[in-house]
C-alpha cells in the first residue's frame, strides 16, 4: 500500500477505505500520525 509516513498525507475518505479494505489497521495509521508529529517537534 504506502509507506507509514505516506499514511500521514492521504484523505480522511482514503485513509478510511484503506482501513475499511484492510490495508492498514488504524492502530498503524495512529502510530504513523504520532511519529510524523513527533519527528516534528522534536529537538535537533
């Protein structure tokens, strides 16, 4: 399907039809989004 990080820029409509086909878990789709967020205000 899309790499973790690819989860963090698809549509809620995409995101959902790929949890709803079994693509992804949500569970997979949360930790993509809390690792985007925390790769961003993060220290250097």
């Amino acid at each position: 399907m899309t790499t973790d990080t690819g989860l963090c820029y698809l549509t809620l409509h995409e995101l959902a039809a790929c949890i709803k086909a079994k693509d992804v878990s949500p569970v997979e789709a949360t930790e993509a989004t809390l690792e985007r967020i925390n790769s961003e205000v993060a220290p250097p």
